[in-house]
C-alpha cells in the first residue's frame, strides 16, 4: 500500500461528545488486499514479527499519549475553543474545595491515630466489608458497586477509600464504645417487634383549653377526632382526626410511651407536657407483637445490631474528631486570603505536614471533576453564544435579576423592595456555598438566556385573553377517579352511571382510585383551569353540567373518570386592572419556555469533545504489568 495514500476517517455527528474511532482505510487497493491474502504463512519471519510487535507498540503508545495529553492539559474542547484541566481544577476548589479538604484532613487524622496506636485496615478487611454490605442489600458485589456508580456516581475505589476504610478505621479506634450489648439489642427488638398502641392526639399551647377539650374527650369518646379536627395544632395529625403512627417502647419520650402503654382501647390519657405545648391522647387499638421466624431472625439481628452500632459510632466518631481535632495543630489555608499569601500553594497544615492545593484540586476533580466540567461546558456555550449576537452580561443585569427573584418568592423589605439579604441566607443554605458560586452557576447562566432570547419573545392578545382566562376564569369543581386500565374504568364509569350521587362516586374514588389525593379525599380534587396543561380533561369538564357524568378520558397510560360539582365564580372580570400583572407573569413563563428551547438548541448544534469523560472509559494497564 502506497503510503502517500490518505485514509479519510468518519467524523461523528456533533450532537454530543464525540472520540473518533479508526476504521479500515476504504482506499486500500485491491492489489494489497490480494497480495496480504496470497502472502504463505511459511514467509512469516522473525523479521515480521518484530516489525508488528513494533507497529502496535507505536499503536498503544499514541493511545496512551492521547490519554495523558487530554489528563495534563485539555479536559475539552468547545466549538475549537478549549477548556483545561487547570480551569477544571480551579472550578472543582472553588464549589467543592473546602468540603473535600475537610474530609481530607478528617482522614489524615484518622491515619496518624491509627499509626500511634498501632491499628490498620487491610485491603480483605476492607473487601469483605464491601461484600457484607452488599449482601445486606440482596446483591453480589458486582451488583451492589455497579448500583452505587450508577446511581450515586461513587466509584468502586473511591467508595472503598472515602468510605469503608474510614467506617473500619474509626470502628476499630471505638471498638470499646460501640460494642452492642444484649440489653441494648433486646430494646431495639421490642421497640421494632413488640406492641404498639395505635393513637389519636389532640395537642394545644394553652393548659386550659387543653383541659376542656380533655374533658369533652372524656365525656364522649367518639368525639375526639372531631375534637382533634377543630382543635388540635398539629396541623398533620389534625387533617387526619388526630391520627399518629403507633407508639412503640423505647422510641421516644418515655412519660408519652408509658401514658400510651397503660390506656384501654377509647380510653383518654391524662395531659402530656410537650415542650411549650399539652397534649393528650386516646388508644384507637392495640397493636400485637410480632414474632420472626427462626429463618428471619439471623438476618434481622445483624440489621439491628448494624443499626445500633451505626448511631453509637455517629455519637463516639463526633467526639474522636473533636478530641483529634483539638488535640491536632491544624491550620486551614485554602479560603483565607491573609493565610495564603503565606503560604502559596498551601491548602492546610496538619501537624506540621501540608496538604497542597493541587492534592485538593486532584481529589476535587476525582469526585466532582465530571459534574463541575459540564457546567464548564455549558458556559463556554452561553458565551459564545454572547458573543456571536454581540451581547453581554452586565453587573447590573445580575443584580436585577438577583432582585427579580427575591420579589417573586416573596423576600421583600417593609417598603417593597428586594430583601437580598434575606434571599441569598435562604438560597445559600445548604445550597452552592458561597455567594459567587450562586452567581456564577445559577444566576448568570439564567442572564444569559434572557439575553439571547429576549428580542425573540413576544406576547400577543390571543396570549393575554388565554392567560387571562386559565388564572382569573371559572374553574370546575369535580370528582375524581384515576384508573390504570380501560376495563376498570369501564366497570366504575357503569357503576357511577348507574348510582349517581356525589357519595356514592366518592366511595368509587376512595375504592378503586390509584391517584393517592382522589383516593384519600373520597374524589375531592383541586379545581380544574381552563388552558391548565390537561386538554383532555378540561375540553371534557367545561362542557359539563353540574351532576353529570363524564366519559372515561383516556390521557397517557391513565383513565379518568370525573363528576361535575359545579364551578367557581370569578373574582375578577375587568381585564384591564389586571393586565400589567397578567402580562408580567405571562412573559415570564413564554420567556422560560424560550430559554429551555435555545439551551437545547445550542447543545443539539455544537462540536464538544469530552475528553475527560472519554479518558475515563479507556481502559488503563496497570502499573505493575509495564
């Protein structure tokens, strides 16, 4: 073959991330190809050998030094615009840097206790906690590590490095305090296993009134879940008529368990201090204690004894890391500007020995490198997106939508302007971490949306009278029955045609409804909208007339059965004192819906290359065999 010859490889379509893969060059003549299938096997020589010994070498080579290229400096490349692994790495530290470097110094802790007491955790240790736990779930191995790298995105090395080689080590540092003892096992399995009194409650701030209400209980027993209804301030236990789940032995306040334990079935308890409130209760019915079978009960004393072990090491491994901690000189760099002008590169100092930051940046791309680079993507995209129609991002449009929307969930100050305040203590709470990170990953990519698509959106008259109509119109008042195939649809649409009343429909609901909210409320749903997003169903009901009947409405893999009760009268009717109101809302979904269809537009039409994600699917020697 002459080697001049190019051979033209495929490219792949530029939806999504592309690895080129290399196929068998078309322009091969077909002389080669007769020369290669008529050369004798006899004219083999060791000269041949060593040569394709050689080319695949060559071969492994480049694949290898395609790997580590990608690994040491572009992680992807957006429409020929690259991302690296440096701006990866700063990205990864700077949403997750702190969180990994904490679980990193807890570690180091851990190690140098282990050390000094002359404890470890072995490599079968650590396998056959793996397949314990597996087991515990009904899987093998595989199955449970597949699991976890599917739906928790944890990796088989980083669930045995992060988490049981800590779990054994701080077992093995508390062993003394976590032990479980037979009393210990016997409360847990009368408390799981044993009686239980099956209760309603009525609870109320204020002594007297509990007292009253008490003694109307006493009076008339059949009065307390009407009693509970009206009264009670436990909204939860209130909808249902005072209604708690059974009270167990040794699962709470022992005062509440004992009153519980010692109340005949109707009888009422005597008042309850709860906190800063009272309470009392009436037994509905006693629970009988359950008996395991011999078969069962191997499997239910290791979940228990696992149970109680796990709570007493949460309790034993908070008070070894305070003491570890105080006890350690550790000082954290990484986010203390003053500190890291001391020490750069630092990210903390553990007794005398640094954690660097790119020992930080590696574990932050190892855990978080996948998720952090494909909003890296994203914004690459938005970007040039910007560019391309000549329009930026100011601070001023931050701040304004930052502003628009503390005002839309309600965070405003006593003269109606935006608490941002308030609004960013709320959003940052348990949330990204830290104001710019907010910024920078929620509020300016919505910015920059709005900026592409705001010359696009439009609201016409037609779409003010159908919003108009769907937020201030009559809505229908109806029961309802869910049902998941046509043949029972079928024998409960005969059935409510053949009995119909409001009640006698609701006990159908209640019945044979799969939709929970129709079920518990006896078919009593919310109201139906006009222009609500269910076609089916409102073309249906607005042709209705209160007491009929509907067809079965077939919508998805559901069918529906409703009965008109009636429709609400409008609040509103004067449109013009509600346009403004109306049209900013309106605006607002018809500029989301805008912005989700440009997002996917610019996804669908782009040339990315993740290779970061195509590095990790490569399979990779291992350093022992070279």
């Amino acid at each position: 073959m002459n080697l001049s010859q190019k051979c033209d490889f495929p490219k792949v379509a530029a939806s999504g991330p592309k690895i080129t893969r290399i196929k068998e060059c078309p322009k091969m003549t077909n002389q080669s190809r007769m020369a290669l299938r008529q050369s004798p096997p006899q004219n083999i020589t060791r000269r041949h050998l060593l040569l394709a010994a050689a080319f695949v070498a060559i071969l492994s080579g480049f694949s290898t030094m395609r790997v580590e290229a990608a690994e040491n400096s572009v992680v992807a490349v957006v429409n020929a615009d690259p991302i690296s692994r440096d701006s990866l790495a700063t990205a990864s530290v700077q949403r997750y840097g702190t969180d990994v470097l904490d679980n990193l110094i807890n570690r180091h802790l851990i190690m140098q206790e282990c050390k000094r007491r002359g404890l470890g955790v072995t490599t079968e240790e650590v396998r056959t906690e793996i397949n314990r736990v597996a087991k515990k779930f009904g899987l093998n191995v595989e199955s449970y590590l597949q699991l976890l790298n599917e739906e928790r995105d944890i990796t088989p090395d980083q669930y045995s490095r992060e988490i049981i080689w800590p779990m054994l080590a701080l077992r093995k540092l508390v062993a003394d305090e976590v032990a479980v003892s037979q009393d210990e096992f016997n409360r847990a399995f009368v408390s799981q296993f044993g009686e239980a009194i099956k209760c309603r409650m009525v609870m109320v701030q204020d002594k007297s009134q509990a007292t009253q209400l008490r003694a109307q209980a006493v009076a008339e027993p059949s009065s307390f879940a009407r009693l509970a209804k009206e009264f009670s301030e436990d909204p939860t236990s209130a909808s249902v008529g005072g209604l708690i789940p059974p009270i167990r032995r040794y699962m709470g306040d022992e005062t509440i368990e004992e009153a519980a334990f010692a109340l005949k079935v109707d009888e009422v308890s005597e008042l309850l201090p709860v906190g800063d409130h009272w309470m009392f209760l009436q037994a509905v019915r006693r629970m009988p204690a359950s008996t395991p079978s011999p078969q069962a009960m191997p499997a239910i004393k290791d979940q228990i004894e696992d149970r109680i072990r796990d709570e007493k090491m949460k309790t034993a491994a908070s008070q070894l890391f305070a003491q570890l901690q105080e006890q350690a000189q550790v000082v954290k760099i990484l986010g203390a500007p003053q500190a890291s002008a001391k020490h750069p590169g630092v990210a903390a100092i553990i007794n005398g020995q640094q954690v660097s930051i790119s020992n930080v940046a590696a574990e932050c791309i190892k855990r978080h490198g996948e998720s952090v680079l494909e909003g890296e993507i994203n914004r690459k995209l938005l970007t040039q997106a910007l560019a391309k129609a000549g329009k930026k991002v100011t601070n001023e449009d931050l701040k304004a939508e930052i502003e628009r929307a503390a005002i839309s969930f309600g965070y405003m100050t006593d003269n109606g302007s935006a608490d941002v305040q308030g609004w960013f203590d709320a959003v940052l709470e348990g949330g990204p971490g830290t104001r710019e990170v907010y910024i920078e990953d929620v509020v300016w990519p919505s910015v920059a949306l709005k900026k592409l698509v705001e010359d696009e959106t439009v609201l016409t008259q037609e779409d003010l009278q159908i919003g108009f109509e769907s937020h201030y119109g009559p809505r229908a008042e109806v029961l309802a029955c869910v049902l998941s195939d046509q043949r029972s649809a079928q024998k409960v649409w005969e059935m409510a045609r053949d009995n119909p009343t409001d009640q006698f429909f609701g006990q159908l609901a209640n019945q044979y409804s799969i939709e929970p909210v129709s079920s518990s409320n006896f078919g009593k749903v919310p109201p139906i909208r006009q222009h609500g997003g269910q076609p089916s169903v409102e073309k249906e009901v607005f042709q209705m007339k209160p007491g009929d009947l509907s067809g079965i409405i077939a919508t998805g893999d559901k069918y529906i059965i409703l009965r008109c009760q009636g429709f609400t009268e409008p609040v509103v009717s004067d449109f013009e004192a509600v346009q403004e109101e109306l049209r900013s809302v309106l605006i607002e979904k018809k500029m989301n819906v805008a912005m989700s269809l440009k997002y996917d537009e610019l996804k669908q039409t782009a040339e990315i290359d993740n290779f970061f994600v195509a590095s990790k699917e490569i399979p990779r020697v291992a350093s022992g065999t070279r």
